[in-house]
C-alpha cells in the first residue's frame, strides 16, 4: 500500500476535560483568566540518550556536561514502514474516536476497568483490532517484549489545535504489568519524565564525546534534588517506546502541550500483571482476557 498523508479530522468544537485538566478548547470557550494553572516546568531539564541509556543535562543549562543512567528505558526507531503506519491510522480512523481529556481522543480496546474499586468487566470485549496482529507478532522478535502479550490496546489522537497533553502520571500496576509499551505515529514528540519522591540524583562528570564515550565517566560529584529534574525522552516518528523498571513505577511520564507541533497518533500496549497470570490469585480471569484480546476481532470500547 503506498504512503499516504494522512490529515487530521476538523477540529472539534467540544472537549472530554473534567475537572482541572483543561484544553484549547474549554480554555477558549471559558474565556478571561483561567482559575486552573497548568502544570509547572521542571527546574532543571535533562536528555536521555537511548543510544547509552544516560540522561545528559540540557545545553546552557546549570547541569550542562553533567549526567546519570536513566535504566528501564527501551527505544527502537522506526518499527513500522512508512506504508504500515498510513494503513494503521487510516484503519484507526474508520472507527469512532471518543473525546478524552486535556484535548485527546481516545479509542480503547480492553476491558471496561474501574482501578479505585479494582473491579474489571469483559462484557463488550472483543480483543485487539486485526491490524495489531503482526505488530504484536513482530514485538516477540525483541529480547524485551519476548512473552509479550497485550491485553489492552489504548491508541490516543494529540492535535495541536486542541492544545493536547497528558499530565504526569504512573499507569495502574494492579491489572496491568511490568511492560509499558507505545507506538509513535504521524509526528515526533518528546516524552517527559518526572519523579515527586524526596531525595537526590547523583550527577557524573561525562568525559568529552559523551554520550558516545562511556569508559571516562568519572565517579557521582554532584547531586540534584528528584523533584527539580524532568527528563525529556525524544520519540521519534514511528519509533516502539518500552519502559520497565524504575522508567515504569518511579517516575512520571507526561507529554506536555508545548511538544505536540502536529496530529500524532499513539497505540499503547499494556499486559497483565503478576496477579492475573499463571499461579497469580486471578489467573483463570487472565487466561480468559488473553484468550479474548489475541483474538484480534476488536472494536473500540
């Protein structure tokens, strides 16, 4: 199939945002001095390397040439063919989008889950849509998502028009699992981790030629607060984003408005986490979701 551009719908004119999260849309319709504040910038902003798995201080800036290893952090660029991720998103736009939060759209294929109450219904539930059988198919071919099986597949619509963004946030860890893993379509972004816990970082010297020289790193000689960093994580067009580790349960991630310049598309994949499989208290509900979701006959929710 030969590539397509693939424009953004119109713009909506109405928005999913409750309660503090607000896009361009609310903002403009609320008119004068919004009561909301948006969240604030980190002092201090570093660059993760996914080439040396390090996060490098921004140029010009207090910790410029000072580093420390960001682990849980995967990336593999280009993991679909420019003529795949056409077909993907023109098949994702033959089915409804739902209007969601800070100016997203949303299509869900997965149970319907309420995590307060830690309850889930598989009513409705059909499995993942046919076009992700051989992306989850060729996920296996790599060392980090080998026995990798979905459950849930969550493809979010970002617009610049409607001022989209997705607040800091560590995605649930009772029904979902150690692997976070994310399809980057139509545009590049910049992800943005944040950590809230007290305590500090401890910052190396990198050598010259860093990040490509690693054997010079000298010994921890400085240190920032956690709470003052933000490292941002470059996503590249069509790029598979992986997080495990600390990437996935101790820091934030979020993607602010400033880092959406056009329509991108983003298909996360989420598994099961150790309750819901084999000798896990719930693992019979787990064989049966896993049985539903690589069925591959899915609608959106």
């Amino acid at each position: 199939m030969a590539a397509a551009v693939v424009a953004a719908p119109e713009v909506l004119r109405e928005c999913g945002c409750k309660g503090i999260r607000t896009c361009l849309i609310c903002e403009r319709q609320r008119g004068g001095d919004p009561p909301w504040q948006h969240s604030p910038q980190k002092t201090h902003r570093f660059v993760y390397y996914s080439d040396t798995g390090w996060a490098v201080g921004a140029e010009e800036s207090d910790f410029e040439g000072w580093a420390f290893p960001f682990p849980g952090v995967t990336l593999i660029e280009d993991f679909v063919t420019r003529e795949e991720e056409a077909e993907m998103v023109q098949l994702m736009d033959r089915e409804p989008w739902k209007l969601s939060q800070s100016g997203r759209r949303k299509q869900d294929y997965g149970p319907k889950v309420n995590f307060r109450k830690q309850k889930l219904k598989t009513a409705g539930f059909q499995g993942l849509p046919s076009f992700s059988r051989e992306i989850v198919q060729r996920m296996g071919l790599y060392p980090v998502l080998e026995d990798f099986w979905p459950v849930e597949q969550c493809n979010l619509d970002y617009c610049p028009e409607r001022g989209s963004a997705i607040d800091p946030h560590v995605d649930d860890t009772w029904l979902w699992g150690e692997r976070l893993v994310s399809l980057s379509l139509l545009s590049p972004t910049v992800l943005s981790m944040s950590r809230e816990a007290p305590g500090s970082l401890l910052l190396c010297l990198a050598p010259s030629g860093f990040p490509e020289a690693l054997e010079g790193v000298m010994a921890p000689s400085r240190s920032v607060l956690c709470q003052e960093v933000e490292v941002a994580i470059p996503l590249p067009r069509r790029s598979l984003l992986v997080l495990t580790g600390a990437a996935r349960h101790q820091w934030k991630h979020a993607i602010h408005r400033r880092h959406v310049e056009a329509r991108r598309v983003c298909a996360t994949f989420r598994e099961l986490s150790a309750e819901f499989r084999p000798g896990g208290r719930q693992q019979e509900l787990g064989q049966e979701l896993l049985h539903i979701s690589l069925s591959f006959r899915g609608r959106p929710m």
